[in-house]
C-alpha cells in the first residue's frame, strides 16, 4: 500500500481509482463497508484510494496512524491519502474539492461515502452536490447505508461511548474485532514476580485512546501465538507507577518478551484499578482476577 501525507500537491494519479473519504476513527464496521466498495472496484482495473482527513490529529484516536497502516494494507487498499485539515483544504470551496483534488488528482471514476458526509468550506459540500456533479465529471457515485447496532447507527462517536463505558463487548459489536492496545514489552518494576506472577509491562502511543483504569479479561497475540490472560490498565496505585500503562498476566505461558511487540486485545472488564493497603491483599485480588478471566474465556469456548 502507498501512503502520502498531505494533499499530493505535486502528483497525479497515472491510473483511474475508487475513492472513500472520511475521519475512519477506529474503522468500524461502516467504514469498512466504505473499503470493501472500493476494494472490490479493483476488479474493473480501479486504484482503490483511502482520504483521511483530520480537523485535530492531536485528539486521543482509536486507532494510532500505525494500527490504521496495517488494518487498509489488510482490507486491500492499494493508496492511503491521509490529510490535516489545513487552510488550504478547509478554505477549498467544495466544487473545487471535487474537480481539482476528487477528479484531476485522484482521477476519481467511482466515490463510496456514507450518508452523513460533508466536506469543503464550512462543510457545504454533502452527498447531494457529489451527486449533481458526476454527470458533468464522469465519475459514478455510491451513497452506503450506515450500519446499525442495537437499533442506533454505528459511528466513531458510539464506539467511543461504549469505550469511555468500559463496555468492551459492544466496542468490539461495533469494531468488528477486539479494541487492541499495541506495543513494546517493557522491563517494569518485577512486582508481579515477586508476587510469583510474573507480567508483560507496555506503554501505550501517545494519542491512543484508552478504557477506564482498570482490570480486563484479554487475548495477548504475539509471535509464539496468542494467549489468554488479564490485564491492569492504569498507574498501579498499590507500588505507585508515575505513567499509566499496560500491564498482562498470561495464563499458561512461560518465556521472555522484553524488547518484543505485542497486541493486547481487551474483551470483558472485571472492575476499576483500585488501591490495596499491601502487597498481600494485591495478590490475593490477582488471584480472584485470574479467576475472573479464565471463567470469562472457559464460557466464551
């Protein structure tokens, strides 16, 4: 997949393409039938293209721009296009949008966008002037039905509701996969060793939005396969931790992961980190959290 940041001021595209465009916070499962329509358009000899356009790339996002990388090379994305909302596209009239950017650079013949749509200056331009302006441009546009969950449409907003709530199981509903936490294993303070349960210990990116503090039922993936266990999201207030981290038992594996990346993948929350007045009664509650999570993965298998 080719990706370019910004508005390919010097580039025009030397085949014909399928276009979506969007934010594609998360790519839940309405984004994603934005992708299969582009995607399948490959087949008449189309460049699928992806435009992400950001007002704050400094908001805390679901997916950090390296998660969002390897989830469009797996649906087939043959272009990433990701653009800051900068003056010169937020100032663009939306007919100009279209004709310079959508048409001559991107060399646009099919657009896939949702219902809810705007782009252009102050957000004038919809599905409507899409649809006035194929015609006269050559282009074939498809409006997709946004994709529903318990009654409501599933959007960046509702996934990140049901995220804030710790509700893991409609997150990953609307996601069509499990909410991921991604990193490199850290050396931490070695306390759950002491305590004879030993840890994987993992700063989040920056700008990565996470659940509430607290204790989650998870599935670690990492080279040697992928493992059941519980995880503690926060700043261990029990020994004191100064960042707010990732922290992973493992059930059932031994070995050493320091230096290595993993994907921690969050499916139940048990309860709030909280603070214990010792070591003892942290381990005894380790203990009940173990339980916790081998009960949720014996139930689900």
């Amino acid at each position: 997949m080719k990706y370019i940041e910004g508005l390919m001021d010097d580039y025009t595209m030397d085949r014909d393409s399928a276009v979506t465009l969007g934010k594609f916070d998360g790519l839940h499962l309405g984004h994603q039938q934005l992708i299969r329509r582009i995607c399948e358009r490959e087949k008449e000899g189309l460049e699928s293209v992806v435009v992400t356009i950001w007002p704050n790339p400094k908001n805390p996002a679901l997916l950090t721009k390296g998660e969002k990388k390897e989830f469009l090379k797996k649906m087939g994305v043959s272009w990433w296009i990701d653009c800051p909302f900068l003056p010169e596209i937020s100032h663009m009239s939306p007919e100009d949008f279209v004709r310079d950017i959508l048409v001559k650079r991107l060399r646009a013949k099919y657009i896939a966008v949702g219902e809810d749509f705007r782009f252009g200056y102050q957000r004038k331009g919809d599905c409507h002037l899409l649809e006035q302006m194929q015609k006269e441009l050559g282009y074939t546009l498809e409006i997709v039905p946004k994709e529903m969950y318990q009654g409501r449409e599933i959007s960046s907003t509702y996934v990140k509701e049901a995220l804030e709530a710790g509700n893991m199981e409609v997150v990953t509903q609307l996601l069509g996969y499990p909410y991921t936490v991604r990193g490199e294993v850290l050396h931490g303070r070695r306390i759950g060793r002491t305590l004879g349960m030993p840890t994987t210990n993992l700063i989040p990116s920056v700008g990565k939005l996470l659940p509430p503090n607290g204790v989650y039922a998870t599935k670690t993936v990492m080279e040697d396969g992928t493992f059941n266990g519980v995880t503690n999201i926060g700043y261990k207030p029990t020994v004191g931790e100064l960042f707010r981290g990732v922290e992973t038992y493992l059930f059932d594996f031994e070995g050493d992961l320091y230096g290595k990346e993993i994907e921690v993948q969050l499916y139940s929350f048990e309860r709030p980190e909280q603070k214990f007045p010792d070591l003892d009664e942290l381990k005894a509650q380790m203990h009940r959290d173990i339980c916790f999570g081998k009960e949720y993965f014996d139930s689900k298998e």
